[in-house]
C-alpha cells in the first residue's frame, strides 16, 4: 500500500505499471485460465488509472485509487501468495483480489464504467464531426 501511495503524484510511472498490465493480459498465453469478466475487469482498472492520472476523470477518491494501484502492483508482481508460473492456480490469488476490489469499489467502479462509455461515445462524435474541406 506505501508503494501505491508513493505513486499517486508520477504520472509517467503509473503509465508505465499501466502499460505493463495491459501487456500481461494481451499476451495472454499465460493467463488462458482467467475468464474475459476477469480480463475486462482488469482493463477497466487500467483504464481508470489512466483517466485518473490524466485528470479526464475525477470521479475516484485518493484512497480508493491508491487501492486499485496496490491491486495492480500485485497482479504484475511474478512471485506473490501464489507464483504466477503454477499452471491452473498460478493467478487465484490474483483472480480473489480484483473480485474483492469489484466488491469492494462496486459503485465507484459502475460509475466510472458509465463514464468511460460515455467518454468513448463523445470521443467517436468528434471525431466523425470533423469535416474535411
């Protein structure tokens, strides 16, 4: 949690632990055992991180955001309660953890969910908008 709290001001670093979860799950051959809920849920958490740190979204509390960055740190991590590297049960720490999170931040996570739609929704229309002369 000292680490996730360290981070909350180094936008480059909290790229950099985004970018490397994003990795982690589009490689995918080591993580054939996670569901795509479990996936989607880590995308959303990087995603938020990214909106957060950017300032786009404002809707997260400090606290809460230092907890999802902690559960990221912990999904990255090779060597943790259970080694990664076990076949079939190498990510149920990983797979307990993030569904505690979404239990946990289940309000805070839907409405940031509603956001990133509407968000990506806005995106498209202006884009579409522009006209070219």
């Amino acid at each position: 949690m000292k680490n996730s709290t360290k981070l909350l001001g180094k936008r480059t670093r909290l790229f950099n632990i985004v970018l490397q979860v994003l990795s982690k799950v589009n490689r995918g051959t080591s993580l054939a055992g996670l569901s795509a809920i479990i996936i989607k849920q880590i995308k959303l958490l990087a995603a938020l991180v990214m909106h957060t740190t950017t300032g786009r979204y404002q809707g997260m509390s400090g606290g809460s955001l230092v907890i999802v960055i902690a559960v990221l740190l912990y999904f990255l991590a090779p060597i943790d309660l259970i080694p990664d590297i076990l076949p079939g049960v190498g990510y149920l720490d990983d797979i307990t953890l993030i569904g505690w999170l979404f239990n946990t931040l289940s309000k805070e996570l839907d409405i940031f969910d509603v956001w990133l739609k509407a968000y990506r929704r806005t995106e498209e229309l202006d884009f579409e908008e522009v006209e070219v002369t």
